[in-house]
C-alpha cells in the first residue's frame, strides 16, 4: 500500500509540474504533450502507472474488510470520532471512491483523446498532441469545472492522511519526524491541489467566462 501510494505522489507531484506550464505557456505545454504522446517511455509510464492504481484500489478494498472484521460490532457500537483520529482516516473508502470516480472522467477526456487515440485512431477529429484544445473544451464549461474542484478536494483530503501514513509504513513514524511529515504532507498536497484547482479555474475563466460575456 505504501510503495503504490508512494508513486502516485510521485506521478502527481508530475501532473502538477504539466499544469503548471499549461498555466505559463499553452504551446509549452503542447510542447509536453507531443515529447510524451505514445512513445515508448510514456507508454511503460502509463502501464506503470495503472499497475500501481490498480495495486492500490485492491489493498484499499482489504485494508477495509480487515479493518471492519477487526472492529466487529464495535464499528457499530462507536458513533463519535475520537479526537486523535481524523476525519480523512475514518472516511479514506469513501474519498478513495471519489478520487476513483474522478480518475475514470479524467482518463475518459484525456488520456482517452491524447495517447490512446494516437495509437488506436479512435478519434481522427482530435489532435492528440493538442493537450490544451482539450483543456479547453473540457472546462469552458461550469458542470465540469465544479466537478473536477469536488474531486480535488477528495484527493486532498485523501492524500493529507495518505502521504505520511505511507511513510508511517514503511517505517519513518519516530516521534521527532512524526508531526513534521504531517506538516509536510498538508503543505505539498495543498500545493499540488492548489495548482490543479487553480488550473481549472483560469482556463474557466478565460474560455468559460470571458467567451461566454
């Protein structure tokens, strides 16, 4: 759990530095966007990367039934949260659905349209290289910008809890560096978050907005 959660991180924290010059430079990140296409690289960093999704939904699933046949009837006895324990820890099935739900969509509008179409052809009306039309034409309008700002919330809540609970795994959980990878944690994933959400929202502006008035 913590070796897949851990990559993801990683994968993210590269998604964000993609959004970030989509932010910057449009051609910029076209420019991205063609280096990677269906390339060999990006083609194993993509089975990497559903590898280790998929890896990480499995040991959610059965980190769940081990924890609720643990509790056994006490699950049902308890109803008030205890102060240690936060909401995201008690709420991480959940979250990880949404996040889940939220990867699909975003699979289906642009991985789907960018590198499976530039091997597949399913689409000869896209440009797959054109990473930013899609940006575009994707959050031009309100119903997907307001969907895509809930689900960056679910993943912040989620990776707020995650990120030093993967490094809590694997052993990094000493007192001293214990709240300090919390901070840490909260720090990057409001960054990463922040970044997205701030993505969305310009390109709503500019092409939703401004278009529209």
């Amino acid at each position: 759990m913590s070796i897949s959660g851990l990559f993801l991180i990683l994968f993210l924290t590269f998604h964000m530095a993609m959004n970030a010059v989509a932010v910057i430079s449009e051609d910029g990140y076209n420019a991205v966007c063609e280096f990677l296409g269906a390339n060999w690289y990006a083609l194993v960093g993509t089975m990497i990367l559903a590898f280790f999704i998929v890896v990480h939904i499995v040991y959610a699933f059965i980190l769940y039934a081990q924890n609720r046949k643990a509790r056994g009837n006490e699950s049902y006895a308890v109803t008030d949260r205890p102060k240690t324990v936060e909401w995201a820890s008690q709420n991480m099935l959940i979250l990880g659905l949404i996040v889940a739900c939220g990867l699909i969509l975003h699979f289906t509008q642009f991985w789907y349209n960018m590198q499976f179409n530039e091997i597949a052809h399913v689409n000869p009306n896209i440009d797959p290289s054109d990473g930013i039309a899609l940006i575009k034409a994707t959050f031009s309008h309100a119903i997907f910008v307001i969907i895509y700002l809930v689900w960056f919330g679910a993943i912040w809540f989620h990776l707020s809890h995650g990120f030093w609970s993967a490094l809590q795994t694997i052993g990094w959980n000493n007192q001293v560096w214990f709240n300090r990878w919390k901070l840490i944690g909260r720090i990057w994933v409001s960054i990463v978050c922040g970044i997205f959400a701030l993505t969305v929202i310009i390109f709503f502006i500019k092409y939703g907005l401004c278009q529209a008035a």
